[in-house]
C-alpha cells in the first residue's frame, strides 16, 4: 500500500512540473515583446549605454519593431521559452514537493508554510537557471550596431564562459534570490484565493500580482554584456545601487515598471490558467487510463 501511495505521489509531482512547463512556455510566447522593452529599460541609465533611449513602452514597441523587425521584439526567445519552460516545470514539482514534506501530519497548510514551500521552491529554480536568464538578458540588449553580437543561445554561452569565466554565469544572482519573496508571496496569495474559491465551488484561477521593480533593475544591469575593454559596468548589487541612486534617484529603480505591468498582469494569469487546465487533462487522463 505504502509503496502504491509513493508511486501515485511521484505521478503527481510529474504532473505539476509538467503543467508548469505547459503555463511557463504559453506564458513567454505571450509575454516576451515587452519582456524586452522592460530589460532595455531597466538597463537605460541616461548616461553611456548600447540601448537606445525610448519615450515610452508604445514607443519601444514600435521603434524597436522598425528598426529591428520581429526578431528584435523577440530578441533571446530561445533561452526565455527554455528558462521559462525549466523555471515553471522545476518551481511547480519543488512546490509540490515542498507541500508534501509539510503536510505531514496535518490537514492543511497554513499561509506561512506556504510562504516557505514557494520560497524554497524560488531558491532552488535560481541556481538552476540563472545562467539561461543571464544569456536571455545579454540577447535582448543586443542591438544592429552591436560590436561582435552574440549569434545566439549557444555561441553566448561559450562567448560569456571563454571571455568572463564560469562564475559570470551567476551574475544577478543575488538579487534573484530576493525576488523570490516576489514568487513567494504570489503563490501564497494564489493559494489562499484558491481555497476560498474552491470552497465556494467557484472557478480558481484568481491571482493577485507582486511588484519587485527596483530588483529587477538591479539584475538587468549587473547581467548586462562588459564593454569591448572586459570591464563590466558594474561591479555588484550594491554598486548597482549606489550608482543607480547617485545618478537617477529613486526613479532610476523603476525604471520599465509600465512594461513589467503591462506583461506580468495577463502573463500571471496565463500562467495559472494554462497550470491548472493542463493538470486537470494530466489528472483525467491518467484516470482513464
């Protein structure tokens, strides 16, 4: 019985991360134009830079269309819908994973248990796929006048190891572990949103949205390309910081909040919508069967 139980545990587990891949990919096919718009403008700050000044979202959106077709508007696609796909298949199955371990010997868990599960489950996707958003972040600032481009996901990844060496992988890291409150308060909300719907025999795909802008920024900038010389711009976090702060105030850590709005609001929901009707046809299949 005991060994029955585990199995159809195991099951369960492939399950979410399979439907968290599904949201992840639908997610970023959606997503990515202003995905873009927002890392260009968090990386903008009005001093030397290989991105050009925009007015506005509508603005990038169409300069960036004309100047660069749709292949800019979907600049590093590859190692979003891959980082994506892995980030929402790996955080769903450690989420799930994490909710088993807690409700031993209880009924339910409780919002801060749920709190820890997401944050443990943010915590291990970070490690896991920080090298994917680092190269999707050099790709998106890339640019037609660019100086020896990147020609994509795999001569980036070679470029970034042979030029700056393996720990360059991990820039943004530390700000990315941060962001997992982010995640972590998102899930727990979705959670608690959901039993209440659940019980009121309701639909369950209401979520409410985190912002964690001035982070955001932090990562973009410290992920960016170094210049010709190898010297990256900045050094760390806190040089990021303190640099932003110096030279553009408080507005300089929001900088593409109207495109991190823009994109996350729909995408959020996206996300959980495609995540619970995937695992329900993942649920009824495997009862047919």
């Amino acid at each position: 019985m005991k060994k029955m139980t585990a199995l159809l545990s195991a099951d369960w587990e492939w399950e979410n991360a399979t439907a968290g891949a599904a949201a992840g990919l639908a997610t970023v096919t959606f997503s990515h134009p202003l995905d873009v718009v927002r890392t260009r403008f968090q990386v903008y700050d009005g001093r030397i830079s290989n991105v050009p000044a925009y007015r506005n979202t509508p603005h990038a959106l169409f300069a960036i269309a004309r100047s660069e077709g749709l292949r800019g508007l979907y600049a590093g696609f590859y190692p979003a819908v891959l980082g994506s796909t892995i980030s929402w298949g790996l955080y769903f199955f450690f989420y799930s994973k994490a909710k088993q371990r807690y409700l031993r010997n209880r009924e339910e868990l409780s919002p801060g248990l749920h709190l820890a599960s997401a944050a443990e489950a943010g915590a291990l996707v970070c490690f896991c796929t920080n090298p994917i958003w680092l190269v999707k972040t050099r790709l998106q600032l890339q640019t037609p006048n660019q100086i020896r481009p990147y020609t994509g996901f795999h001569d980036a990844l070679r470029t970034i190891i042979k030029e700056e060496g393996w720990r360059a992988l991990y820039k943004g890291l530390m700000p990315s572990l941060f962001l997992i409150t982010h995640g972590a308060i998102q899930f727990t909300a979705y959670e608690e949103f959901r039993k209440v719907m659940v019980s009121s025999k309701a639909q369950e795909n209401e979520n409410p949205l985190a912002t964690a802008a001035d982070l955001l920024v932090v990562r973009s900038r410290l992920q960016q390309r170094p210049s010709t010389t190898g010297v990256p711009r900045y050094m760390d976090s806190w040089h990021v910081v303190k640099e932003t702060a110096r030279f553009e105030g408080v507005r300089g850590f929001y900088r593409g909040i109207t495109a991190n709005v823009l994109k996350n609001a729909p995408a959020a929901s996206i996300t959980f919508i495609v995540y619970e009707n995937v695992l329900n046809l993942l649920k009824m299949s495997r009862r047919e069967y």
